[in-house]
C-alpha cells in the first residue's frame, strides 16, 4: 500500500472573528481544522446536514440509556466508521466513549494521527450533553 503524502489543511474559524491586520476570518491551520472537522462529524446528528443522510451519528439518542460496556462498545464502533467514511485526512489509532448517567453526558476520547503530516499524535477530549434535559 502507498502512503499518503499530505498537503497543509486550512479551513475557517467558526467564532467569525477578524484578523487584527487584515481584517479577515481566522483562519485554522493543520491540526486545529483536522481537529475541528473531527469534532463536528461527532457532533452531527444523522439526517442533520442536507443533502448528506448518511454524515452523522445518533450518539444524542444514548445519552439517556443505561450505562453498560454493550452500550459503549456500540458508541465507540459508530464514532470509528463515521471517521473512516468521511475524514480521510485521519488514522484513527483509539475511541474512548465514557457514560456520565448522572449528568446525562457522553465523555469521548479519540487519538489520531493525521494522514501525511509528520507531527505528533492527536488526542482530542470532549463532552456530548443533550439539547435539553
């Protein structure tokens, strides 16, 4: 198998805030638009994006069950095929999902190395709560 070589990655930042200099958009480079791209896919609901059914997960849906390792196994494989259809960009190297019942959260875990670039090992740490509770 041939190995990738990839070229840096620019995308913009959502917060919209100018450039003190040029008064452009922030711009991400790299890692951080890898990053935020990663974070979004997550974060998706499927059927959310137009045009695009199949981009997103349910993981919304199980921040109410109980917590059990079926549960999280499940979790932890519909965050990896998600990454592997739409980020190409990414290896992804381990998926954590951790349950919080209590808080009603999902604590997600995901190390990565990014595709082409020689730079250190990614790990990426949030937090999914529900819209309401």
């Amino acid at each position: 198998m041939a190995s990738r070589v990839s070229r840096g990655f620019k995308d913009i930042s959502l917060s919209f805030t100018k450039h003190p200099v040029t008064n452009d958009i922030l711009a991400l480079n790299n890692e951080d638009a890898i990053k935020r791209s990663v974070i979004n896919l997550v974060r998706t609901q499927i059927g959310e994006k137009f045009f695009e059914p199949l981009i997103g997960t349910s993981l919304e849906g199980s921040l109410f069950e109980l917590s059990h390792p079926e549960i999280e196994i499940q979790i932890e494989s519909e965050i990896n095929i998600l990454l592997e259809n739409f980020e190409p960009r990414i290896s992804v190297s381990r998926i954590k999902a951790q349950p919080l019942p209590d808080d009603y959260e999902l604590a997600v875990n995901i190390v990565y190395d990014i595709v082409g670039l020689a730079i250190p090992r990614q790990n990426i740490e949030f937090i999914l709560q529900p819209a309401r509770i």
